[in-house]
C-alpha cells in the first residue's frame, strides 16, 4: 500500500533493530507517550524486538483511557435524555461510567450514535432540529481541531441544538507531570507525530532543556517507531538532550497554524482530571466563554457530578509507567475487556487492553 | 347515519387502490387475498418455484446420509450494497453454512419480516436476487413465510433462511476434527464484505468502490472433497462471516483443543480493505466475508487440495496461511513479518472504530 508498505518493510525493521542493539550499551528506559504508538508497538511485536535494549513504558496518551470518571458519567447522564442525539467516536461507548455505559445507555432506548467526525454531528443536528445533538469532544491535540471546527461551523449555520461535551487534554502537561514525578523512570521519550502535526514541536524544546531528557518525534509505523528509538537511543548514549523530529513527513516546527488559530480561536486552557493520575494543572482545553452556548456541561447542568475510580484498578500507575499492565493484581482476572474496572482496558489503544489482547500468552507463560 | 339496511356509499371501502398499492401494508401479512397475491406474484415468479399443491410444508426425497439443517436471519443495513442485497446474501450465506459441514445444499427455505410501508418494488428486486442466487447455486427454495410489522418495529426488511442438506455417508468434517499439524487454507481475500457494507453504512469513500464476495462455496467444498480418496482429511471447514477470519480459527482451535499459528503476511488482504481499515480503525481479520471458506486439512493432502480450490473462481485466490499445533490450545498466536508473535482474540462484541 502506497505511503504504508514502505514503513512496514521487515527488511529494514531489522537493520533498524540491529542498529538500536549496536548503539545500546545498557538498557535503557522510554516512553511512547501516545496510545496509537503503544497501539502498534505491542501489534508489530517491536518491544519484543528490543527486549533488553530498550524497557518501554507506555504513557498516558490514550483519550479513552485518560477521560476522567465523572466525564464519563456527566456522558451518560446527558445521553439517556430523551431529547438528546449522543454522537461519540467508536471506542468510548464501551467506556465504564461509575454504573453503565453508553452501550447500555443505547440499550434503554437512549439515541447513542457513532460518528466517525464531529462535523458529522453538527449535520444530525441540523438535520433534527426538534432534537439537542451532543458531541462527546475528548482526546488530545489531534481531534481538538476538528471538534473546534464543529462549534465554529454551528454558529455559522445557527445551530441552537448543537453542544459539545468537552474533555480535552494535553500533552506536554502530562509529560512535565511524569517528568517532574519522584517515581519518574523515564530516560527519553518518542513524542505523538500526530499531535506535533496539528501544534508543531514548539513545546517540547522546553520540556528537553527544564528535565535534560532528550525527546523525539515520530510517527505510527514499525520503522516509524524504530527510526525514532535508533535517534532517541543515540542521543541517550552520547548524553545529549535535545529535540529532534524523526517524523518530517508528516511533522513541521511550526505544525497546522490554521487548526492552532480554530483551538485558540474556540478553546481556552484550563486544569483537567486525568483518569487514574488525577489533576494535572492547565493540562486541558474547555470552551472559552465567547462559546459558553456550545458547552453541553453548561446545557445540561451536568457540572457537578463527581464520583471515586475503584480502588482496586492501578490504572494510574499504569499510565506513569510506573506498572506493566500484567503486574497489576487485577490483571486477567477480575479486570479483563469483557469486565474492565478502568478505561486501560478498554480502547484498543489502552495499554491493560494491548497486553490483554496481543501479549497473554506471555504473560500466562511467566505466570 | 343511515338506517339499518340502507346503503351509505360513502362508507364503501375500495379494495382495489389498496391492492394496488405501491408498498407493502400490514394486510400483506394478514393471510388473505393479499398475502396470496404477494406469493403469487411476487414471491413464486421470483422464486420459479412451481405452483403445485399448496402443503403445510415442503417435503424432501433424501436418500443416504445424514441430513444438515442451518438457519440463520440476515438484519443487514442498507438491503443494497456494492456487489449484492439482502436477498443474494441470505441465500449463500446459508448454502455456505451448510457446505461447511461438507453437505451438499438440497433447498431453502426463506422467511420475511417485513415493515409497512417497504415498498413492493424492492421487496420484488430482493425476491428476484434470490431467486437467481438460488438457481445459479442449483438449490430451490421451497417453502416461505411473510410476516408484515408495523412501521418503526423493523427496519424495512429481516429475511430467515433455513437449509437442508445431505453429508454423505462417513463424511465427518466438523470444528472438533482439527488436528495438530493441520494447514490452514483460506480460499481467497478477506474483509471485501465487512468493508463494503460500511462504505454505504456511513457514506465513507475509500477511492475505489469495494464489493461483496458473497458467493456460494458448496461447489468449491464438492471440488475440495473430490481432489483427496478420503475426504475426512479435509478436517474443519468454515466460513469467516460476523467476526472474521479471527473468529472461524479461535472457534475451531476452541471445538478441537489446538492452537493455531497464523502467518500474518500471507493472509490475502486486498489493498482496498487494507486502506479502508487503517482509516477506520479496524483490523481486517476481525472484519465479515460472505464468500470465502476456511479450512484445515492434513498437512500430506493440503497441497492437492489448494490445487483443487484454484481451479473454481471462489477458490482461485486460496492460500495456505498457517497451521494447528498442539501448544497453546484454543488460541490463535500470529506471527508478524518482524518475526515476533501476538495473540489474537475475536473482538468481545462490535468493532469499534478508535479514535485517533
């Protein structure tokens, strides 16, 4: 497949790896901080490939996974409205809310609808106008664009019956919390190619000079993520903090000004729970007050639900890296995807889900 | 009112504008004169089923053997898609389930659930594929149900099909059967169907237009059965649809108690399902075919028996693309072209698409 094949060439993955072991002269410790590339790191078996070389810790770049409780329960309760259209990506319906999910929701008579772009919900709205259609807006710096876009296309069309539920996040936040955590293992990280397409790679330099970790970009595909380990790996060896983007093709410096000038035009930054990590300070994005209108928090009045996580998830040292999935007592038992007790074990891109679904044989043999 | 006796033109009802009607009304399922004029005229000529006796039921001549009985109900939505409808699907879909416990297809039987207001024609042109798919599949159907449900209780049209078949005398292909060292065929590309029900469902355009692989596989397993003197080392045979490839080889590793290598670069995938599934999201594997067959054989006679498959058009792409082994039973371990290993499970319900 054209743009795909040649960053899945099995030739070239091993002189890759085969270099990565030549420079390695100790194991060293990294993060991917997005879901995607944990997402693809555990399929193509990459971890296996540098086991020894390289120890990956998988960060808190899953939206699914990091949508806090209450989001989700504010969610639920906003969908099983009767006059209310729920439009969600995919993989947050099977999200456990502190009772049910959206699925079950659905399943009471609730009208959940999957969509694969916000801007598709803004054409159910207009084309229900007797209804409140709601956009359940989470994720990262990748999908904020074009949920800004949603809200700044509603106005346009004077769409009365269109909100947004949002639960925005950020990365380098998160990557300052870890970094800045007592626990923190981390010697380098690979940062999300495609979040550092919409903002550029600005904000990380900050981040390689206040914590002296070395930082690169890269992308999604097998050689993708062992361009980005071979460059991250010589610059741990030669003790060099720096910034570089192992992912041109699809990453400039300066990123997508038009989408950054939509979020800024849309959003403001605010403090934001993260599912099993906690509060992170200006971590997020929530509508700024010119679209309070298009906020369905506001709408709703679904603001002030607040519930506890299960104590028995570790779904939050999960996401530090400060515990492999298959380490948590939990692990396959009483958590597995059909039962999850948190969000890791629930998107495809959640670490607890990967190792549950490509890495159990391991782990039953280690047993 | 008028007196008793005395006629009042005005409260008439014209039976013939309703009979007319362009679209199905709930006295379709009511039993009467409708409903028989909807078998005649709609139903039989699709059909090209002989008028004959009106029975109760259809009745067989089956002579030797053991019978093969499947039913399955066909929701799918939209009813037209690229490369079939409804009607075509739920035809081979059950030709399939019954050519995969190796029986040969003798008749069909085809139930429909209809909603007010479908309109006749388009009952008409799903009636008349599956007439066709039956012929052209050398199986009749001989005996139907129609039932009319109010508007907003269906969503236009669920259609039943049941089958009969016949596996003859010492065949004894079944998911319990495979064994160790088993290679495992799949007759040709996977997720054509999967993908092109969703490029109508929500309207996405992939480039190129994917469509359906639905096709009949009886003479496909006739063809495989034939190539071997003992067609019993022709193990498990099954049909990836809801699920995917992923489910058939989880659910015959579970029925035999084998483990199953999957050489993850030589499942066909075609680029257009590649591509449609990276976009989406999804994992080409877990996604539904309506023509394709899976199948484990005896490592000595799995050559013979791919060379029979691709001599037939539904077979022409088959290929061996792993084998049962005795470690890790229940289990399907794909290798991936890095060299590592990963195990894949079927999907705990719907796929869904992920987020970013």
């Amino acid at each position: 497949m054209k743009y795909l094949d040649e960053f899945r060439d099995p030739a070239a993955a091993k002189s890759l790896v085969e270099a990565i072991r030549r420079s390695a002269t100790k194991p060293w410790t990294i993060m991917e901080v997005c879901g995607g590339q944990t997402h693809s790191i555990i399929r193509n078996g990459i971890d296996q490939l540098l086991y020894g070389a390289v120890e990956f810790i998988h960060g808190p770049g899953c939206p699914v996974c990091v949508t806090p409780l209450e989001m989700i329960d504010r969610a639920l309760e906003i969908a099983s409205r009767e006059d209310v259209i729920f439009c969600s990506f995919g993989d947050m319906l099977r999200v456990p809310g502190s009772k049910q999910d959206l699925f079950s929701v659905r399943a009471r008579g609730g009208d959940v609808r999957i969509v694969y772009s916000p801007l598709d919900a803004t054409r159910v709205a207009a084309e229900n106008p007797d209804k409140q259609v709601v956009f359940f807006g989470v994720g990262f710096e990748t999908t904020a664009p074009a949920n800004a876009m949603s809200v700044l296309q509603a106005k346009r069309l004077g769409l009365t019956n269109f909100s947004l539920l949002v639960s925005h996040v950020l990365v380098p936040p998160a990557m300052t919390a870890i970094l800045g955590a007592s626990t923190n293992r981390v010697q380098g990280f690979l940062a999300a190619g495609h979040v550092c397409t919409v903002m550029g790679t600005g904000e990380y330099g900050p981040l390689v000079e206040k914590f002296n970790v070395p930082i690169v970009v890269t992308g999604f595909e097998p050689l993708d993520l062992l361009e980005g380990v071979r460059q991250l790996v010589e610059l741990m060896e030669a003790g060099r903090a720096e910034l570089r983007n192992a992912y041109p093709r699809a990453v400039t410096d300066i990123g997508n000004t038009v989408a950054q000038q939509a979020l800024a035009d849309v959003f403001v930054v605010t403090d934001r729970q993260w599912r099993g990590i906690g509060m992170i300070p200006q971590s997020g994005w929530t509508l700024s007050p010119r679209f309070a209108e298009f906020d369905a928090e506001l709408k709703f009045g679904v603001g002030h639900l607040e519930v506890q996580e299960f104590a028995e998830c570790h779904a939050g040292e999960v996401l530090q890296g400060l515990l492999k999935p298959n380490e948590c007592p939990a692990f396959g038992t009483t958590c597995t995807p059909r039962n999850p007790l948190g969000a890791t074990m629930v998107s495809s891109e959640g670490a607890c889900a990967a190792y549950y679904q490509f890495r159990r044989l391991e782990t039953s043999a280690n047993a | 009112m008028p007196e008793a006796g005395q006629v009042d033109p005005s409260n008439w009802v014209c039976p013939l504008p309703l009979r007319e009607t362009k679209r199905i009304v709930m006295g379709h399922g009511g039993g009467g004169i409708l409903s028989e004029e909807l078998i005649e005229n709609l139903f039989l000529p699709a059909f090209g089923s002989a008028g004959g006796v009106s029975r109760d039921s259809a009745l067989l001549d089956v002579t030797g053997g053991r019978i093969a009985l499947t039913t399955d109900s066909y929701v799918v939505n939209p009813l037209f898609f690229p490369g079939g409808n409804i009607g075509d699907l739920a035809v081979n879909g059950t030709i399939n389930d019954l050519a995969c416990s190796g029986a040969q297809p003798l008749a069909l039987t085809a139930g429909f659930i209809v909603e007010e207001g479908l309109e006749l024609e388009v009952l008409g042109t799903i009636a008349q594929s599956m007439g066709k798919a039956a012929s052209e599949a050398g199986v009749s159907i001989v005996t139907g149900d129609t039932k009319v449900v109010g508007k907003g209780s269906a969503d236009g049209l669920f259609v039943n099909t049941a089958g009969v078949g016949v596996v003859p005398d010492g065949l004894r292909i079944g998911p319990e059967q495979a064994r160790p060292g088993d290679h495992i065929i799949v007759s040709g590309s996977v997720g054509e169907h999967g993908v092109a029900i969703m490029s109508v469902r929500e309207g996405i355009d992939f480039g190129t237009t994917v469509t359906t692989d639905s096709a009949p596989l009886h003479r496909l397993v006739a063809a495989m059965l034939a190539s071997v003197e003992d067609p019993n080392v022709i193990h498990s045979l099954r049909d990836p649809t809801r699920g995917g490839l992923v489910t058939a080889m989880v659910e015959i590793a579970r029925s035999a108690g084998v483990g199953v290598e999957l050489d993850e670069a030589k499942v066909p995938i075609p680029e257009s399902v590649a591509s449609a599934c990276g976009f989406l999201g999804l994992d080409p594997l877990q996604v539904a075919n309506e023509g394709k067959l899976v199948a484990f054989v005896d490592p000595v006679h799995s050559e013979a028996v791919l060379a029979a498959m691709r001599t037939r058009p539904e077979g022409a792409g088959a290929v061996i693309i792993g084998r049962a082994v005795a470690e890790h039973p229940g289990m399907v371990i794909a290798r991936t072209p890095f060299g590592t290993t990963r195990v894949v499970e079927r999907e705990l319900g719907e796929q869904l698409p992920r987020i970013c």
